[in-house]
C-alpha cells in the first residue's frame, strides 16, 4: 500500500503555512502604504523598507537549513514563527523609518526560517517517491494565503488602521506558532552529523543557480505585468494575476505528481521551457490575448519550477544536509525575485516592456542548458 502523503501533521503544516502566508499577504499590502502615507517617506523608502525583507531572507535561508540539520526542524519553525509576532507587532507601534526598516529586516530572518524548516518538515515526513507531490501540495496553502492576505488587509485599513493591520498580522503568526508547536521533530535518524558551519551545501548550488534563472523573469512580470497590459488595451490589468494565480494553484493541484513521475531533471527542464516560451509569447503578441495566453504558459512552468527544483536539490543532499538544500533553494528564490526586478527594470529602460519579457526568456533558456549538462550523480551512495 501506497504511504499517504496527506498526514495529520501534513495537514497542521499546510495550515500553519496558510496563517503565516495570509500575515505575510496583510503587510504586503499595508506596508508600503504605510511607509509612504503613514511616515510621509518618499517611494525610496518604501522600497527599502520593503526589499530589505528578501535581504534578511537570503541571509538567513542557507543558516537556517543548517541549524535545522544540527538542532532540529521544529525548533527553527517555531522560532521563525516567534520572531515574526514579534515584528508585526513591533510595527503596529508609531516608529521612526529606519526602525522599521531595521524590523522589516529582522522580519525577514523570521520568514526564511520559518518557510524552510516547514519545507523540510514536508519532504522528511513525504513517502520518497512522492516528495515532489508533496511539496506542490504544501505551497498551494501558500498562495491561498498570499491571496487572502491583501484582501483582508483591504478590509481592516478602512481609515488608515495600519496599527490594527498589523497586530492581525501577528496574531495569524502567532496562531501558526500554536499550531505547530505540538508537532514531532521530523529530522532524521543518521550516523552521519550535519556538516558544520553555515554556508549552503555544493550540492544546491547548480539546483539554486538553475531555479535563479528560471525566476527571474518573474521579478519583471510581477513589476511590469500590469503596466504592459495597460499598453495592450487591457482594462483590468487584475486580470493577468488571477490568470497567473489561478495557473498556479491548478498546476500545483492536478500536476502535482508531475516532479516524481517525471523525475526532478526533466520536469525542472519542462519548467524552464514552459517559462521561456510564455515570455516569449508575452512579448511578440502584443495584444490581449497574447499577453493572457503567454501568462497562463508562463504561470504553468513557475508553477512547476520550485517543487522540481526543490526536489532536485533534496535528491541530491545527503539527509543530514537536507534542510540546509532547501534553505539554499529559498535564497535563491529571494535573489531571482530581487535581482530581477532591479536589472529587468533597466531593460525596461531601453526596451520597453516586450524586451523586459524576452530577457526573461533568455534567463530561462540559459537554466535549460545548465540542465542539460546535468549528468547522473551519487551522493555517498545513492544514485539519484
């Protein structure tokens, strides 16, 4: 009999996930509202005081997977969870900008260890040869939660309530906090000690390159989406992102065993295609339709990308640098998403928004020949 993947604890994790995307979701629209209405800073600021989050991020991913080899998956979710509270809470206070950026940053730590010990969690507790699934299942939770987020947000601003907004962004991480603290520690039972030190595994490293590339053309669709569709006669430029999310969340859903049956390699590689041939569509037809039918293609291999690559990533580690992988992977994923919407901004600059999209492309064609020359490896001595 097949081993389930849908678990108890699976379910406690998938919600857990759900809470702290949703708090994620709520600041996401408060806060850059809040940088430039409530504290009256200019638009630089608000994109310090929001960017410096991935910083703390991808900072904090690969450290993280390592503490979490060494002392366990429980205790770095639940105290990635704890400083979350903490931050939220600490903005629904009147502060000056450069605390906040400073507690934005902090903030930041928090989610990274959060995610990649929840991630970690996922996959040691998933039968092997439905790891993938797994993971595609447990970021639906994610995105129903980034989609929530905002809405609520929009609700409780009513009359710039942003101290209120943010005080219910701690409490859903604090409610995530409750949620997992009961779980059992998942790590694994291994002879082998988790590699000292804090830098990422080598065995991330092409997996972690290969998923920059793939996404970092969507650092550029996610600034300039919206003001393409305006160019192409779109009225409801929404409309792009409930293609995209929507994409997203059925690709996770019903493909969700396309990383296992395919193998992590070649469903990375129909990612990356996928990718590339939705920017491409985006950019040379310039019309409605094209920009929708070129989001729906290019929402299918983001869709598929991270838990392919994840999974690439985890195949390769060695168990007791696991969570160290993942850690890796997620910093990557906050590199593409920063990186790409600063040089994707340039290309803007001289190219307009069809060349942001076809620089995409290229990005994601240059992963398909990393992927390429990917050869079968071992790792101590398991074949993957």
């Amino acid at each position: 009999m097949t081993a389930r993947v849908v678990t108890r604890q699976f379910v406690v994790l998938i919600t857990a996930s759900f809470a702290v995307f949703t708090s994620f979701g709520v600041y996401l629209l408060a806060l850059p509202l809040y940088v430039r209405d409530g504290l009256g800073a200019s638009d630089a600021a608000v994109g310090i005081a929001f960017g410096v989050g991935s910083v703390g991020a991808v900072l904090a991913g690969p450290p993280a997977g390592r503490i979490a080899d060494r002392a366990g998956r429980l205790s770095v979710l639940l105290a990635g969870a704890l400083i979350m509270v903490a931050g939220y809470a600490l903005l629904a206070l009147t502060l000056p900008l450069e605390v906040v950026v400073l507690v934005r940053l902090v903030a930041g730590v928090g989610e990274a260890a959060f995610v990649v010990a929840a991630f970690t969690m996922v996959a040691d507790a998933a039968p092997p040869e439905r790891r993938g699934e797994a993971i595609s299942l447990f970021t639906v939770g994610s995105y129903a939660g980034l989609a929530l987020g905002p809405l609520l947000a929009n609700v409780l601003l009513d009359d710039d309530r942003f101290g209120l907004v943010f005080l219910v962004a701690a409490a859903l991480a604090a409610l995530a906090a409750l949620l997992v603290g009961p779980l059992a520690e998942t790590r694994p039972a291994s002879e082998e000690a988790a590699p000292r030190g804090f830098l990422p595994p080598r065995s991330a490293l092409m997996p972690g390159l290969v998923l920059l590339l793939a996404l970092l053309g969507f650092g550029g669709f996610n600034a300039f989406a919206a003001l393409h569709a305006r160019e192409v006669g779109l009225e409801r430029p929404g409309l792009v992102f409930a293609v995209f999310g929507a994409t997203i969340i059925a690709v996770r859903l019903f493909g969700r065993r396309l990383p296992d049956r395919l193998g992590p390699r070649r469903a990375a590689t129909l990612a990356c295609l996928l990718v590339a041939v939705g920017l491409v569509t985006i950019s040379a037809w310039t019309t409605e339709a094209g920009l929708l039918v070129g989001t729906a293609v290019f929402g299918s291999g983001q869709a598929l990308a991270y838990p392919a690559i994840a999974l690439l990533a985890i195949s390769r580690a060695a168990p007791a640098e696991r969570s160290a992988a993942v850690g890796s992977v997620a910093a990557f994923v906050d590199v593409a998403l920063g990186v790409g919407a600063f040089v994707l901004g340039a290309v803007a600059e001289a190219q307009g928004y069809p060349g942001v999209f076809l620089a995409g492309a290229a990005s994601a064609a240059i992963g398909l020949l990393l992927l390429a020359r990917l050869q079968t490896w071992r790792v101590g001595a398991e074949a993957v």
